[in-house]
C-alpha cells in the first residue's frame, strides 16, 4: 500500500477517534476553579478601665480589620457592645473611621454581653485548588488529553496572589478617568496608531519659551 492510500485511511479513523472525545476535559479551567466565598473576621476587644486608654495590640487589632474592610469587604462592618457599653462601641467605631472605614459601613448592634465589644467584619476569601494530585494514570494513553494537575498550579497561584477576591468574580467601579480621552485612546489602539499624547517640539535640555 503506498503512503498516500494509507494516508486516507487513517485520517478518517482519526476523526472519527476524536469525535467520542469530550472536548470539555481539554480546558482545565473546567477542573481547577478559584471559588470566592464570604467569610467573617472576628475579633473581641475588653473594654478597658475607667480613664485608660485601649491597649496596644487592641489597637492594631483595630488597624488590621480596618486594613481588612478597605482591602477585601464583604458587607459592613458590625460592633456589637452591651447596653451600658454604648460609649465604648461609638469609641471603637471612631477609630475604625480614622483607620479609613467609611462611617456608613461602620454599623453598632446591640448585644447581651457587657464588658467588651465583638467586632465582625465580613470579608471575600478566595478557595484555591489542591495541586498535586494524580488520581489518573500519566503514562500514556493514546487521547492526547492533558493530565490531571494542568493548569492547577497556575489557576491556584492566581487564587493566592490577588489582592481582592471579589474582582474574581465582578468588576470594579469605574474610576475618574475622562471618558473622551478613553474612548480616543482606544479608537487609536484599535486603529494601529500611536496613543499617547505629542511631545513638545523641543530638543532635549533645551531652554523653555514659555513667557516668550
């Protein structure tokens, strides 16, 4: 049989192979995913002493939930205190508005215990897969498909370095940026041109001609 005739048999029998071949298997997004959750930092802060100021490590207690809250925030921050804590609780949310924390998203709740305070602030989490798995076989096996852990490596590292969850799953409000200078630049990028702005006609170390 020559080269050519075997040719012809052999590339229907591939098709045909690939045909019953779950293409999805192929994207391992599909199998290593970076879910986003939200969870609470908890932290309970004793009220201190008649004419005493609040302890050290109470106060960087404080500085990283506020820390927490403008990172990766879920919801409002919530300062539940006693009745008679009420001062201590308004003291409390003082700080975390000076810390950063927008005074609407510092809310104070009403608790049974007395003494102390129990700040919660709920924050995005990022839920990274476990690489290192091999529940299928490597050696080969004739389907051209891509082991079990890749891409897990790259999808986990992406899950452990952003700095904020939630962009995972939705964007970021727009910033202040001037949206005809945006859609300029853009238009020229789409066009192949240059998009920044033209340099003054000036050689370099030259004397300014302003006031001239």
């Amino acid at each position: 049989m020559r080269l050519h005739q075997l040719l012809v048999v052999i590339l229907p029998l591939a098709v045909a192979a690939c045909g019953g071949v779950d293409m999805a298997n192929y994207d391992y997004r599909q199998r290593h995913e970076v879910t986003v959750e939200s969870r609470k930092a908890v932290a309970t802060i004793a009220r201190p002493a008649e004419g005493q100021a609040l302890s050290v490590t109470d106060a960087m207690v404080l500085t990283d939930l506020a820390r927490e809250h403008l990172r990766r925030s879920a919801g409002p921050v919530v300062i539940a205190a006693g009745k008679d804590d009420d001062a201590f609780a308004q003291s409390l949310a003082a700080r975390l508005a000076d810390a950063g924390v927008p005074a609407d998203r510092i809310q104070i709740a009403v608790s049974e215990t007395s003494g102390s305070a129990t700040i919660t602030v709920p924050v995005w989490t990022a839920k990274v897969p476990e690489c290192g798995q091999w529940p299928d076989r490597v050696n080969p096996d004739f389907r051209n498909e891509n082991t079990w852990n890749f891409g897990c490596s790259v999808t986990r590292n992406i899950g452990l370095m952003v700095s904020d969850p939630a962009d995972l799953v939705r964007a970021r409000e727009a910033t202040g940026r001037d949206a005809n200078r945006s859609v300029d630049v853009l238009t020229k990028y789409g066009q192949g041109k240059a998009t920044g702005a033209e340099a003054e006609a000036q050689a370099s170390g030259g004397l300014s001609t302003v006031g001239k």
